[in-house]
C-alpha cells in the first residue's frame, strides 16, 4: 500500500495490483454484464477510477474488497444504462436474452446454462449481483458483506429469494 | 445448502460458459495501463491549484490593505461631515428672522 502511495513507485505497484486482480475482477462484471466487450469496457473503468481514486482510498477494507466494491458498482450501472435503452428503444426482442447467448461467438454454454443467464438477468440488481458471486464463485458471505457493505443475514435471504425465483422460471419452462 | 439450490445446481451446473478471445488476459493488463493518465498531469494540476491560491491570497491582502486606507480617509470626511451642524444654529437663527446673540440668552433663561 505504501508503494502505491508513493507518487515514485505508484505505477509499478498499481500494475503489480492489475496483473493480480484483472482476471478475477473481469469475471465477476462479466457473469453481470454477459458481453465480452462490455465486460472489457466495464474492466477499464474500474481500474481508471481506482487509479484516479487511489488517494481517496482510506485502507479501511482490503484493496481487493474496494476493487471488487467498485467493479461491482460499475456493472450495476452498465446494466441499469442498457435496461433504460431497451425500455426507450421499445425492443420487442429484450426478452430473447438465451436466444441472444446462444448465438455469441463467446458463449459455449446449452440453452439450459443460457436460459439460466436469461433467469438471472429478470432478478433486480442487487439480487442479480449477489447470486452470481455465491452460485458461479462461492464466495463466501462475509466476503460479500465486506463488498457490498450489507449484512450477511441480507445477503443469505437475498440468495434465498433469487434461488426461488429462478426454479419458478425453470417450472413454468418445463 | 437449501434444496432448492442443490436442484438447480443438478440441472444447470455451476459451469463457466463465457469464452474470452485468445491471449485477451495476457494483453490486459498492458491494456489497462496504457489508458491511464500520466502522472505528470496530476503534478502539473497541483502546481497550478498552488498558483491559484497564492494569486487569490495576494488579492484579499491588497483588498485589505485598500479597504483600510479608505477608512482611514472617511475618518476624515466623517470629520468634515460635522462641520455642517454647527451651520444649523446659523440657518434657524436665519428663518426665525433674530440673531444668535437672542437665541443663546433665551437658551440661557430656561
């Protein structure tokens, strides 16, 4: 942290930071935001603004926890701009989320797994954001707490919820 | 682990279906840095703010220093401004038609 500091060394330590976070952080915005490049658009993001923010940055969580806090906060709102699009352009395909995965170059998933993304992306925010990192990455809820500054009992009936919701989806499909 | 959660997982599985371009993790980090603005920029910004401020502190003490020479001045003004009372006597000496000398012994006699 004090390397990062320093105004010397500060660019050396920050690379060091996006050699060891870019890869983790880039897939918790991509299970949110679904498209390779604007995962790799919303990656971008997160780092200028930490970099920008870094003399803001209080060391009272861990860097990975306010990188993540951030990535997590720019996904949310690309995801928030694109529905406010959708809504505007009046587009009667918005709902063919599976249909649309299935034929992305960098989706290999069957229509279960792309009707599952589709599940996902109808729960509200928040709750989208905390199923995939307990579903995909198992993280742990202490972790998330710290990250989305919410208690733990939240985040587990917030888990709970989403769950129900995606096997009612499942049981009306079947 | 609930059991609706554990039904799902034996449905739809927990498998990663997003694909990356090839290399793409090996030229991020490149990527990223090459975006950020120079350090430079930020220096130059400071040295900039300070220039600002010390212009703007240069400019309240010549402001203070006007302002109190001006004060100074009115002091005087304020001075000459209670010369004209004294006037007031002569003036309604002048429309009650009779002269000072009347006016102090009536003063005199209550």
């Amino acid at each position: 942290m004090l390397r990062l500091k320093d105004p010397k060394t500060r660019r050396e330590a920050f690379e060091r930071l996006v050699k060891e976070y870019s890869e983790p952080l880039y897939w918790v915005v991509r299970r949110i935001v679904l498209n390779h490049e604007d995962a790799n658009d919303v990656v971008q993001n997160v780092f200028m603004k930490a970099w920008i923010g870094l003399d803001n940055f209080q060391e009272e969580s861990r860097l990975s926890t306010w990188l993540y806090r951030i990535g997590l906060n720019e996904s949310l709102d690309f995801i928030r701009k694109q529905k406010n699009q959708m809504i505007s352009a009046d587009n009667p395909d918005a709902g063919a989320l599976a249909q649309q995965l299935m034929a992305d170059d960098y989706f290999d998933g069957n229509e279960t797994e792309a009707l599952l993304q589709e599940a996902v992306a109808q729960l509200p925010d928040v709750q989208r954001a905390v199923f995939t990192l307990r579903y995909y990455q198992e993280m742990k809820y202490s972790d998330m707490s710290k990250i989305l500054n919410t208690s733990e009992g939240a985040l587990k009936a917030s888990y709970h919820i989403a769950v129900r919701k995606i096997s009612e989806f499942f049981k009306q499909r079947d | 682990m609930i059991q609706e959660e554990q039904i799902l997982k034996e449905k739809v599985g927990q498998r990663n279906c997003f694909k990356v371009p090839e290399g793409y993790f090996d030229q991020l980090t490149a990527s990223v840095m090459e975006s950020l603005p120079q350090q430079e920029q930020k220096a130059r910004t400071t040295v900039l703010r300070k220039f600002f401020y010390a212009a703007a502190c240069a400019a309240i003490a010549v402001l203070m220093g006007v302002t109190y020479y001006f004060h100074q001045d009115n002091g005087r003004v304020e001075t000459a401004a209670a010369a004209p009372e004294s006037n007031y006597y002569d003036e309604m000496s002048d429309y009650a038609m009779i002269d000072n000398m009347d006016i102090y012994v009536c003063m005199a006699e209550e």
